[in-house]
C-alpha cells in the first residue's frame, strides 16, 4: 500500500502530503540512510531516556515514600534541585534526537500506535510534572503528592515499554 493512502486512511484529517514530503526531504532521506546516523540517534536517545528517567526516578521514589539506598535522609527538595539539571539535560536530548528519529521516518511513525502512545503518555506525564510542580513547594507527606510519583513512575515505564515496541508494531 502506497504511504499516503495508508495515511489518509488512518488518519483522514492529516494531509498525506505533509508525511510525504517529510519523507522525501534530503535531510530526512540523509538521517536514515547514512550508515551511522539512525543507529547514532537511536543510542543517544536511549542514554538520554537513561539520564531523564534515572534522576526522575530517584525523586518520584523519594516522593511516593520509598527511601532508597539512604536517600532518605536527604530533603526531598534538595534532591528534587540537585537532579532537575539531569532531567531537563536528558529530557531536551532525548526529544531532539526523538525529533530527528521522526523526521527520518515520520511516515513510518505517524500510523504506529505505539508511537501514538508514547506521545500520548509524554503529554500526560508533562502535564503530571506540571501540575505537581505548580501546587507549591513538594511535600513527601500529602497523599496526593505520593499519588502523582506513583503515576509519574508508572507513565514513564510506560513510555520505556512503549518506545520500545515501536519497532515490533
């Protein structure tokens, strides 16, 4: 099946124009047929995934309560600033090397539902920072801030799972 039909199939209000000429851009054809490229970019998103869930994961655990490997003596907020650069540092790579794996096969990836949800999930999980972040300073003992670490753990593992089966679906 020709990619533009599959596109407008699945998703009737996309122009199978625009994922065409994605496709058939220089700079995308170059990202994915260059020998090294696509490897390269599909490595540095997973060490960046590695950087931004490993410092989001000592947190979230520190909020839901876990004390891990005597994390807990350290003030909740104090970790939170000590491993924010971390996560911004590794949030940002992943989604520009994440960008440029979707520019090189945006036709691929616009019909897979794994991708689908990943980007779904992402938002979520934005949204949950978000909302956590704006309630006022993190308090390890509320409920509903033990409540949002569990979701965000969850999300993001989720979103591990997901990134994933990209390749499979």
């Amino acid at each position: 099946m020709e990619e533009s039909t599959y596109c407008a199939r699945q998703f009737p209000a996309l122009n199978p124009a625009i994922t065409l000429a994605l496709s058939h851009w220089p700079f995308a054809v170059w990202l994915r047929s260059a020998p090294l490229v696509y490897p390269t970019l599909e490595a540095l998103h997973i060490i960046a995934i590695a950087i931004t869930f490993g410092s989001l994961w000592i947190v979230d655990l520190r909020l839901a309560g876990v004390r891990p490997f005597g994390v807990g003596s350290i003030d909740v907020r104090t970790l939170a600033t000590a491993t924010l650069p971390w996560t911004l540092l590794g949030f940002t790579l992943a989604a520009t090397v994440g960008g440029l794996m979707f520019l090189a096969r945006a036709s691929d990836f616009i019909g897979n539902g794994a991708f689908l949800l990943k980007m779904l999930l992402l938002f979520t999980a934005g949204t949950n920072a978000a909302i956590l972040h704006s309630r006022g300073p993190l308090n390890p003992a509320s409920l509903l801030t033990r409540g949002q670490a569990v979701f965000s753990l969850v999300l993001w593992i989720a979103i591990i799972i997901c990134g994933r089966w990209i390749a499979y679906v």
